[in-house]
C-alpha cells in the first residue's frame, strides 16, 4: 500500500467515497484513507490463480470465494480493506445491506508486492488477527514461487509454514483445502535478477 494519508474520515465517510468511486480504490486505517496502487502483471495472474483453485475446490462445499472487489469491515481496529482474495464457510455476516463490506472472512490472501510486503507481514496482519472468524491467512510472492502460510491455533497463536516447491501442498484446513503451490503460479514469469 503506497502511504499518501488524506484527512482523517470516520469509516462510514470513507466507505460512502468507496461506493461513489468508479476507478480508484483505497483502504482505510483508524481515520486515516490510503489510496492503492495498480497491480502488475505477475499479481493479477496470482491472484486470478489463487480464485480458481480455490473455487474449483470448494464446489459443493459450504464457503464462498471473493476476489479483491470485496471490502472486510475490522470494527475492532477500525479499519476498512480490499484482501486479494478470500473465502467466507458457513453464514456471511455483512457491515449492512449493500452487501459489499463482510466483517467474518475464514481465509484471507494477499500477494505481496514491494509497496505492500510490509505492511501485509506487519499492521495488516495484526489487523486481520482481530477477526474472530479469521482461521487462515497466505501469503504469496509476486518474485518466486513461494507461499507461507499462517493457521491460527486453539489458543490464538498463529503457526507458521513456509512452501517454495511446485509440487509443495498448502494444507488449508479450515477450508477442508489443499492446494498446490505450482498452480497458484501458472503462467507467471519471474524475471531474472
């Protein structure tokens, strides 16, 4: 997320821009808006992979997958964002009746790009962790094939794995999902350093 801080707005002022905006989006943190940067080629295959596998696993099952054009709503850190992806099992619970800001995602993803790296490892997943409903959360390069995966444990603290193989499984269990690492990056070149 590139940081250009605007004044500060209560959520709802934000998510009433949000609404009225046709071609720009940004994301919303404690009263402070910060508006997000166009995605690379790389991310949006990633991203486009990752809603696939996930939706051709989850047919017949009881959760829903959602690209990035879903806000989450996390009342408890007041703050408003656009994950790359995510699934919701069992009842959505909605901010209101727009239907397009859901307070209980089960997984979030988000494909880290160099604007967003830390913020996605750092704040942003503190702020996601608040989500009582929150059971996994992936992280996925844009530069390498690589994935790590955090699941949330009976007592509240997050396990770690880490996957860089092709044909390395990315166990979700929350979602009753594995998925190959390999798929998620089908079609995507990574340049030579």
């Amino acid at each position: 997320m590139t940081a250009q801080p605007l004044p500060q707005l209560s959520f709802e002022d934000w998510l009433a821009i949000e609404r009225a905006a046709e071609d720009q989006r940004s994301e919303f943190v404690a009263g402070e808006v910060f508006a997000m940067t166009g995605a690379t080629e790389q991310h949006n295959l990633i991203v486009g992979n990752v809603v696939r596998e996930l939706g051709n696993a989850l047919k017949r099952k009881p959760c829903r997958v959602y690209p990035s054009d879903l806000k989450v709503r996390i009342k408890a850190d007041n703050v408003g964002t656009y994950p790359d992806a995510m699934v919701i099992c069992g009842e959505r619970a909605f901010h209101d009746d727009r239907r397009d800001v859901v307070t209980n995602p089960t997984l979030i993803v988000e494909v880290l790009s160099d604007s967003s790296e830390a913020y996605d490892r750092g704040d942003k997943f503190a702020h996601y962790r608040t989500l009582p409903s929150l059971q996994i959360y992936l992280l996925l390069s844009q530069d390498r094939m690589q994935a790590e995966l955090f699941v949330r444990q009976p007592d509240d603290t997050w396990q770690f794995t880490a996957f860089i193989g092709a044909e390395d499984r990315i166990p979700l269990a929350a979602v009753d999902v594995e998925l190959r690492l390999g798929e998620l990056y089908d079609k995507v070149e990574f340049n030579a350093v």
